[in-house]
C-alpha cells in the first residue's frame, strides 16, 4: 500500500504537465493559434516540485527495489542515478537510467524517473516509448500505468501544439482505454476534437469536455475549455448556415447551464452571457450579414429563438437587423426599438456619465437620421452616433480629417482593412470602452496595446464618398450608453459644457 500513496503524490506532480505551458491564473492564450484555458503551473517551471516529487518516490524505492521481474539484482546504475536525482538533477541522473534500463535492473522507477526527465526536457515522443516499455515489463504496477497515462497526455498535448489534432485525439484515446473517467485526458481529447475545426467533431468535443467537467467540475481550465467549445460550436454552425443545429446546440447550452448554474456563476458565467453567445451566432445575418448565408433561413430560426426565449432582447435586436436585410425596414426598426424596450424594462440599467473630449476637429455635424433609423442607430445601437466635418456651404470634407483621442487609456483592438472595418476600440481610464470606426487604411498612428492621452492623434477617416465617423461606447449587457463632450461650441460661437450636440446642427470643436 505504501506505493499506492506514493503515486498519487506523483501524480500530484504529473497533473501539471497537461496543463500546456500557462504561467497567469487561468488565461486565454494562443497556442500556435490554438485557444487553450488552462491553469497557471507547468512542469518546466516547477523544477523544485519536481525534485521533492522525484525524491519522495526514491527514498523510499529501497523498500520495494527488488521486484519479481525478470532482470538483474543488481542496482549499481540505478543508485547512482538516485545520486544525481537527490538533487533534481536529470541532466546527470539520465544516463545513468539509461544504464539502468538497458541492463534490466528490477525496479519499475526507472522507467518512472526516465518519463518525469525526458518530460521535464520535453522529449515527450521518447518519454512515452519508455512508458510503453515500463508498462510491459511492469503490468502490474499502478504507478506505470498512471505514468503511461501522463506521458499519453503530454503526448496529446505536444501534438495539439503542433496542429495535429488527430494524431492528438489517437494519443488521448488510448489514455482514456487505461481510464475512462481521467478528467484531465477527457479535457486533452475534447481540446484535440475541437480544434480539429470538423462541426461533428466540434458537437462531440462539447460531450466530451461535459464530462471532464462532471468529473471535476471546480477545475476551472476544463470548465472554460469546455465553454469556448460551445462558443466554437455555435459560431461554425451559424458560419456554416446550419441553423439546425444553432438552435439544437443554443437549447443545450441552456439547459446545461440550468443544471450547473452554481459553477457557471462560480467561473463569472451568467445566462446574460449565454444570451449574448446565443445572439452573437446569429450576426450572421444581423449587423454585418455574411456572404453566402440563407437570409430566409436564418430569419426563420431567429423567429423560433426569440419565441422560446423571449427575454433575449439581443436576439430580438438581431432579428430586427435581419428583417432589415431582408428589404423590410419598418418591421426591422420595430423589433429592434422594441429590444431597446425590453432591454430597459429587464435589466433597468443606469447609465453612468461619461465626460470626452470631441475627437474630431473644425465645423462639425452629428448626422441626424429620421425613422426607420439604420440598424447602426437604433434599438441597442441607439446611442451610437456618426459625425461629419462640413465646410461653409454644408459639404462632407471628412475624408483624410485627423481623428483624436476622446480620453486617456489603453487601445485595446485595432483592426485595419476595409474603410467600412478598419477600426479601434479604446479602453478608457473610467472602465468603459469607445469604439471609434471608419478609419482610412494604413493610416493608425497607435499601436494595439498603447497608452494614449486624451488628444492624442489616433488616424484618419475613410470612406471616399461616404466618410464618416461612427462612435459608440457599449456596456456588459449588449446596449450602447450615452456619452458627454467636456466642451464645444454651438453654431453661434457659444461655449456649451458638459452636453451633447443637438443632431442635425453645426457645431464647432475647438
């Protein structure tokens, strides 16, 4: 029995190799374009753990050294890897095993001390070769199989980072025939089947990381490995124009958080959240419709959605702008007006004020639309407003006009293609996020990442014949907010403070 407690203080150690290289709590992070959660700790960074683990295992190996399998009695290379292993040192200790190995000294921490060595140089193919091995010779031991298992899924996991998912899911499924119910090679294959970017493997990674999640349901890598598999779930479906299954997969993911709403909230997951997944699959055919999808069909299943969920007023809002693609204007203005009052009447927000500077500068005019108000404009969008430099006769001059800071932060998105979509979302010091869109391309003057000051010049405008620009601010609950400008002066010269333009009225910033 005493070995059996040894091994799972092993095991303590070779949990944290599955974790693939993540150093903060809990991050998103982009492995080789792979989006993996996962927790803080990795095997490499750990190397007095992994002496005190290698340490525990072999003092206590002299009660145990001689085995009933067939080999030499002799442990003279064995001890002298031990030497080197006291100290944590598999650099020296390794050769030494080697020796040990290949002579067939009796003791099955050979191979178990090979694995945490090669694993910790990340020689994770050689690693598994001698799991294998040490299985063979040593059928019986639990501390061989777990360590198969570990080199398996350290194994997976070098594949997935590499990209080859397949070979990643054979590595995981042959850890899953040594134990069905290791949440942590569960995890390994649902990663591996949805990064695949196969839609029937991607239904089946959400299976899979479900009951990962079920086995160890407080492990909080598992549980955002297994959300952003739902998100991957409904964006390809809804990409693809299978509505069928948007809506089957939107039902189960209700339903699944029903049942674990306790750990959803645990992990900052509410069924706002799951509105707001379930409304962004469908933008498709909303804001920005996609080329190539049914416009028909997704209006159909956006009218099925909002019946069974009557509260989702994003989803409402997108079937606004989708009866809005669809050449009714009227009906689409009514459905997203009525999202903006369902919106208020639910979450009955209150709207903090929020002071800028003007980001623009000269004779200026924020565009007054009359109903039915574009989608850009109206419903959740309504306190998003465009503005346009005029000259004397009333003229748009926008194209190429500078464009400025409205207040300290950080750029936190800078995106710089088309002049429709070349933009920059702008974290501000208050917490609120501007986005300021319609750049010219090529013409950004910050970077992703950078401090501004209020003032600072950020591009200029786009859009040769229609140049623009659209600003918008948007809380955690899918709607747009009002917004304040510090100051500017009205037509006449009069400095007004602490307000808003009045639409359709020049203006003028300084």
């Amino acid at each position: 029995m005493i070995f059996y407690f040894i091994v799972k203080s092993i095991l303590g150690y070779y949990h944290e190799l599955r974790k693939f290289g993540f150093t903060e709590p809990l991050t998103v992070t982009k492995v080789n374009n792979i989006t993996i959660f996962n927790s803080r700790r990795t095997v490499m960074k750990k190397p007095v753990f992994l002496r005190n683990i290698l340490l525990l295992s072999l003092l206590l190996i002299s009660a145990s050294a001689g085995g009933n399998q067939a080999g030499t009695d002799s442990f003279d290379n064995w001890n002298k890897a031990y030497e080197y292993l006291q100290t944590g040192d598999c650099g020296m200790a390794l050769p030494w095993l080697l020796k040990a190995e290949s002579s067939g000294e009796k003791t099955h921490w050979i191979y178990n001390n090979l694995v945490n060595c090669l694993l910790k140089d990340r020689k994770t193919e050689e690693a598994l070769a001698f799991a294998k091995k040490g299985m063979e010779r040593f059928p019986d031991e639990i501390v061989m199989r777990d360590t198969l298992i570990w080199a398996l899924q350290s194994s997976g996991w070098s594949l997935i980072g590499n990209k080859k998912y397949y070979e990643a899911e054979n590595r995981f499924k042959e850890a899953l025939v040594l134990d069905e119910k290791n949440a942590e090679t569960l995890n390994g294959y649902g990663v591996a089947l949805r990064e695949s970017g196969d839609i029937s493997k991607l239904a089946y990674s959400v299976d899979v990381l479900e009951q990962a999640f079920v086995l160890s349901p407080d492990k909080d890598y598992i549980f955002h490995n297994m959300w952003y598999a739902y998100s991957k779930l409904l964006t390809t479906a809804a990409a693809d124009g299978d509505f069928e299954t948007l809506e089957k997969q939107i039902k189960r993911l209700n339903s699944h958080y029903i049942l674990n709403k306790k750990q959803y909230n645990k992990y900052n997951i509410g069924h706002d959240s799951i509105d707001d997944l379930s409304a962004s699959a469908y933008g498709v055919c909303g804001i920005d419709p996609q080329p190539g999808i049914d416009s028909d069909k997704c209006v159909t299943s956006l009218e099925s959605m909002v019946a069974e969920y009557p509260d989702n007023y994003r989803l409402k809002f997108i079937l606004g702008c989708a009866y809005t693609n669809n050449g009714n204007a009227a009906k689409g203005y009514l459905y997203r007006e009525q999202a903006w009052a369902d919106y208020l009447k639910i979450r009955k927000p209150v709207f903090a004020e929020i002071f800028l500077s003007f980001p623009l500068r000269g004779r200026i005019l924020s565009i007054k639309y009359q109903a039915p108000v574009p989608k850009s404009h109206s419903g959740l969008w309504r306190n998003a407003v465009d503005y346009i430099v005029v000259n004397k006769e009333g003229a748009n001059i926008s194209y190429g006009q500078k464009v400025y800071a409205p207040a300290d932060g950080e750029i936190t998105f800078i995106s710089d293609g088309s002049p429709e979509l070349s933009n920059l979302w702008l974290k501000m010091d208050n917490g609120y996020t501007v986005g300021l869109v319609h750049f010219r391309p090529g013409s950004f003057k910050v970077k992703k990442g950078q401090r501004v000051k209020s003032g600072d010049l950020l591009g200029e405008l786009g859009i040769p014949d229609n140049a623009h620009l659209h600003m918008h601010i948007f809380n955690d609950q899918g709607a747009t907010v009002p917004y304040k400008f510090k100051k500017f002066r009205s037509a006449e010269g009069k400095t007004i403070s602490d307000n808003v333009p009045e639409p359709g009225k020049v203006f003028y910033f300084p």
